[in-house]
C-alpha cells in the first residue's frame, strides 16, 4: 500500500505558513474587524484572513468574532445539531502512534475484534436509544479477512433492525484506502469518509509516527484525493490538536481545504476538532506538546466556523459537557452522544477502560445530551435525509454556501426530533423536547414553517423516517 510518489501532492507548504503567521501578528484592530465583517457576508476566508483572527488577545474584537460565528452558523445550519454516535467494531492496529491506547505495543490494551453478531449487538443497542446514524471507527489492522471485515460490519449495521428502528446512514472513520478500496467503501453505501491528518507538520508527524504504514505523511495527506478519486462525494478532515502548535495545524488545514476545492471543486463536507486525551500506556497522551486550552479550543471552532461556514463541525464526547456546550454557539453542527470507544463497548457490561481508544469527557447518555441540547434552545436532529437523496459533494455545498440548506434540513431536524421524542425519549426528555418542538414550528417562517408542521404532523400520527 505505498503511495505513487510521481502523483504525490505535497499541497502543505510549511514556507508560507511561518510567512502568513508573522505577517498576522502585525494585524491593526481595524484590519481585524474587516476580517470579521467578511467573514460575514458567509463567503470564507483566506489563510492571510484566518491568521489576522488566530492572533486575537483583545477581549472586545474576540467576542466580535464570536459574535460573527453565532451569525454564521445560524444562517447555514440554524440551530440544529446532528446527533451520531461512534461505533468501534476492532482496536487492532499495525502502527505505532505514541499517542493512542490502540498502538501495536501497548500491552496494556485489551484486543478485540467484535464478530458480526457482537456488531449487530451493539448495533440493537444503539438503535434502541434512539439512534439513526453512526460512525464505524476500527484500528488500522483487521483480521484474516482483511479489508472485507469493515465491508461486512457496514453490511450487518445496515441489516440489523429493533422494532421499527434502524441505523439509515453509516460514516467511516478507518485505516488509508487505495482507490479500488473507496469504490468498494462507496458500494457499500456509507455517508461520509472521514479520517485525520493528526498532525500536518511534518518533523512532528514522523516523531509521533514511530512505525507501521501511517508512518508515511504523504500516503495519509493524500487519501482524500484517492477517496474522492473513487467517487466518495463527502469526506472528513481534522488534526489532533496538542501534538504540534494549533495556529499552524489551522493553516496547513486551510491548505489542505484549497487543494480540495481546487482540484475537486469541493471541500470537505466535515472538520473535527479532537484535542488529546489521556489514553491507556500513551505518556504522550497525558502531557500533549503543545496543549491547546479551553479559550484557544474555542476560538479554534468559531474561526473554523467563519473560514469555512459551508462545512460540517464535529464536536466528540472527548471533551466534557460545559466544553461541548461552549462550542454549539460557536459553531459546531454535529455531535456525538452517549459514546464509547471501546469494541462491544455498548452491548456489554463493564467499564472497557481497557480496550478503549482514549479516555471520554462527557459520560453522559443520548437521552440526557438530547434533553440538554432541547433545554438550551437547539434542535436535536437525527436526519440523514440528504445522503438517501443525493444531496452530497457539490449538490450539497450548492445548496449550504448560500445557506438554501436549512430549508431541507430545519423541517427534517424537527421531524425526526419528534420521532425520537415519540418512541425513545423519557418523560423529562419528552417534556423538554416538545417545548422546543412546539416553539420552533411557531416562529419558523413561511413555507419552511409549512413544510415543518406538515412533517412534524405525520411523525405524530405514527409515520417514520419522514423528510424532504
């Protein structure tokens, strides 16, 4: 599996982020507050742009910049947050990343491999709470099978069902892919492709990346493009924040963003935001390099937000409640809830501390997150309408650049809201969620506010999965 290095992109010019990041710290505040208000008009911004906003100290201009990314977010995605959960099916690995419970020589780690009836197990669980999509997450090593083992795990989440429930979109997050292995990932009708850099600084990849074939920078930077390459029309970038300096990761990010769009006329439908956490034999993972703290985090996901409004922000159970919480005004789109990251980690008792990936911030369970998120004004939203309608790649970012998307997803949040409020929420829940409901199908506008009530109508009178 190693890359044709003729056809290698190397897109991440270390060069000219040291250049964008000392001309930054010269910026006036009046040169700041004319970043913010083009950020504004939900066009983008540059990396010269998000720069100027990375070196904001002033408390005024940053909660401006807040300010700015609470518009942004507000015009593309409403309040809505899509609700997920990650589902480790194997934490075998061949690598040795100094930052991850599941590297090859740690033998403090428990191995497993879930069988299809462990999957379908977790799976009926999750279901059970309500669930409709979730994120198939696996070390980078698979059993004598090989890659066929991920192909038959999306098959049996997507055959398993619970009275009338059942997961109707699956994302991946797994090991580098070469093209014909994306055509197979796409055939098995998964959503998103999603995967991270950890770290795009070179000399510190190859410090954490001891051995194993994530060792290799280019083979990883590039997978995007063979994804894209094979037809995946969505895919999913981040970095590991806390292994190298997070102004640089912001920028390089920003390039690899570009050479997206430029070479596939889109970008990337998400961006995640994990910080290191503490995980079982990493000394790494307990003290990280360069820690990014709770004020940095924040702006980290609000000038996401403003560079890059189109594009999903994902927000895991890595970090704590009143951290998740802090960021849904800021920008965020998309949550995780109830997790666990461990193989057969909801099916099974016990706490699976040794078998897990890293060590989790927000315990809390999906009925608790979703009465949280309905009490602080937002819609839960369970919908993966757009991925069953085509609305993917570029028909998707045709209709979000513009912010035309909530008129498809504000009606579909709130339905699909009401079918998780009808047949797995507990009572506070219900109660909380109801409110919510009923507030948002009064003070949604015209024929969104039509089309809303008209969904929300047939979910109340026992219709399922309904959208449009």
């Amino acid at each position: 599996m190693k890359p044709d290095t003729d056809k290698t992109t190397r897109f991440i010019d270390e060069g000219r982020i040291a250049e964008t990041l000392a001309a930054a710290r010269r910026s006036s505040p009046a040169r700041v507050r004319e970043v913010i208000a083009k950020a504004r008009q939900l066009e983008g911004l540059d990396a010269d742009e998000v720069a100027v906003l990375m070196e904001i100290s002033d408390s005024a201009l940053l909660e401006e910049m807040f300010a700015a990314a609470r518009f942004v977010k507000d015009e593309i995605y409403g309040n809505r947050l899509v609700i997920f959960a990650p589902l480790y099916v194997a934490n075998l690995c061949k690598n040795e990343c100094s930052y991850c419970a599941f590297r090859a020589g740690n033998t403090e780690l428990k191995r497993r491999t879930l069988t299809p009836d462990e999957i379908a197990a977790d799976v009926k669980v999750l279901i059970d709470q309500g669930h409709k999509r979730l994120l198939l997450v696996s070390g980078e090593e698979y059993p004598k099978e090989g890659f066929n083992y991920i192909l038959k795990a999306i098959d049996t989440i997507y055959a398993t069902k619970s009275g009338r429930g059942e997961i109707r979109r699956v994302n991946v997050n797994i090991a580098p892919l070469t093209v014909d292995q994306f055509k197979q990932l796409k055939e098995a009708g998964i959503g998103t492709y999603q995967l991270f850099q950890e770290t795009y600084h070179r000399e510190t990849y190859a410090k954490v990346h001891i051995a194993g074939a994530k060792k290799n920078f280019d083979w990883r930077v590039n997978v995007m493009d063979r994804a894209m390459e094979a037809g995946i029309d969505d895919v999913g970038i981040g970095v590991l924040f806390g292994l190298y300096d997070w102004k640089f990761e912001m920028l390089a990010m920003q390039q690899h963003i570009h050479h997206l769009e430029e070479k596939f006329g889109v970008g990337p439908h998400t961006i995640s935001v994990p910080r290191i956490e503490p995980a079982v034999g990493s000394s790494l993972a307990e003290r990280p390099p360069h820690a990014v703290s709770d004020d940095d985090f924040k702006k980290i996901v609000a000038i996401l937000r403003l560079a890059v409004p189109y594009t999903g922000i994902i927000m895991s159970t890595r970090e704590n409640a009143d951290t998740r919480r802090a960021t849904f005004q800021l920008g965020v789109s998309q949550i995780s809830a109830g997790s666990r990251c461990n193989p057969g980690g909801y099916a099974e008792l016990g706490d699976g501390h040794d078998a897990e990936q890293f060590q989790l911030g927000d315990h809390r369970s999906l009925d608790e997150v979703v009465r949280d998120v309905a009490s602080l004004g937002y819609t839960p939203s369970f919908c993966t309408a757009c991925y069953r309608l085509g609305r993917t790649g570029a028909d998707f970012m045709d209709l979000a650049k513009p912010g035309l998307i909530k008129e498809h997803c504000s009606p579909n949040a709130l339905s699909s809201c009401m079918e998780y409020l009808m047949g797995y929420a507990s009572s506070e829940t219900r109660q909380a969620g109801e409110k919510l409901v009923n507030h948002e199908l009064k003070t949604m506008p015209g024929s969104i506010g039509k089309t809303a009530n008209e969904l929300v109508s047939r979910v109340r009178k026992n219709e399922r999965d309904v959208f449009v």
